[in-house]
C-alpha cells in the first residue's frame, strides 16, 4: 500500500494549490483539442453499452467531469483531495463530487458504465498498477469503458514545488505497452492505444489508452 505519509503530502499538496491557485488548476481544456475529442469518443462507447454512469477518478477541480455531464453522461468526481472537491463543487454545483481513494473505490461491484483516469494515476507507485488496474475493473460493469491519459516516460520524481506553492507530491510516468499489458492482465481488452507526440523539449509526450471490460469476465 501507498505510505500513508505519502497519501497525506499528495492531499495537502493538491489542498494548497486549490486554496491558492483556484484559477489555473480549475481552467478547462479549450487548448486541448485532442483530449477533448477522445473524451466525445470515450462518451460515445460509453452510451453505447446502455450504463452511461461515469467515475471522472482523480477529478481535481471538475474541469473534465462538466465536460463528460455536457456529453451526455452521468459523471460524478472523486478526488483524495478534500480543497479540490470543495473547488469543484462550487464551481459546479450540479455535478456530485466524492472523497475517496482510487486504490479502494466506495462503489459497488460493476456499477460504472466508465471511468476515466485523466493524469491521475501518476501518483500511484509502478508496484501497485496491478492492484489499481484490478479495482478499476471491479466497479465496471462488463462491457464498461476504461479511459486513461498520462505523461510517457520512464521516469518517478518528488516535486517539491509548483506556481510558487511548497508542495510533496510522488509522480511516476508511464509507458503505454507496460500499461497496456497491465490491463489485459486485469481482464481488459483493448481498443485503442495512441501517443501524442511532444509539444516542445520540456513537454513528454502524452499516452491515451482507450479499454473495456470483457463482457463475458465475471463481475
């Protein structure tokens, strides 16, 4: 398990930068065109399966959740960090936003028609994919979407500071063949794997994995 120190540095950390940075971490996606229309994608395998509830997991302050309630969906957030469901909720009080691991999700058993982990398994350590992998599988139902995006690389690093705010946040990049095995050891096929090449020398590039849960894997 994640070092309960650990787990208490990441909230705080995200607490500050949504007490002290509610502007930036809280604005929406207009510059990613891209992500915006793989999220039209994933809603639309989504409703496609007849279970459109979706688990936005590791939500922040909402910015992608609003985009998956205005697609459609029934999307609710949940976030270890209590400042940014606060953030999300004011921002957008229609939406339902929970506390919670995504380690040791509070949700029944194949309930979810998808869920999306949007930057947000970065913090979990490498060792605990399998066990990660194995929960998101748990709370779909079958045929349920899986969305992932994250930053390529091999590399884990500890930052100690963002926008000027002291913070402790584990951060551990991934490569998309290894997530993708993950999955498939989870009991998930695949659809789709793609790699959106760098920006500029100091932006990774970025992986976005599109998976469903067997409809014929047991609940």
């Amino acid at each position: 398990m994640m070092d309960g120190s650990v787990v208490a540095a990441t909230r705080d950390s995200y607490d500050a930068l949504a007490a002290e940075h509610a502007d930036v971490v809280s604005s929406g996606l207009d510059d990613r065109p891209l992500d915006r229309a793989l999220f039209a994608a994933f809603a639309d395998l989504v409703r496609a399966g007849g279970n459109d509830s979706v688990a936005d997991v590791g939500c922040g302050p909402g910015r992608v959740t609003i985009l998956l309630s205005r697609l459609g969906l029934d999307a609710f957030g949940i976030d270890l960090s209590p400042g940014m469901l606060a953030l999300a909720r004011r921002t957008y009080p229609e939406l339902r936003f929970e506390e919670g691991s995504m380690l040791a999700l509070d949700l029944p058993d194949a309930s979810l028609g998808g869920l999306l982990a949007y930057y947000s398994i970065i913090h979990i350590p490498w060792e605990q994919r399998p066990q990660l992998f194995a929960e998101f599988h748990r709370v779909l139902a079958p045929g349920g979407v899986l969305m992932l995006v994250f930053q390529i690389g091999d590399e884990q690093n500890h930052r100690t500071e963002l926008f000027g705010t002291p913070i402790s946040i584990h951060w551990y990049r991934q490569q998309p063949d290894e997530v993708a095995d993950l999955l498939r050891e989870a009991g998930f096929d695949l659809w789709m794997t793609a790699v959106r090449e760098r920006e500029d020398t100091e932006s990774p590039p970025r992986g976005y994995l599109l998976a469903h849960k067997s409809s014929s894997t047991g609940q």
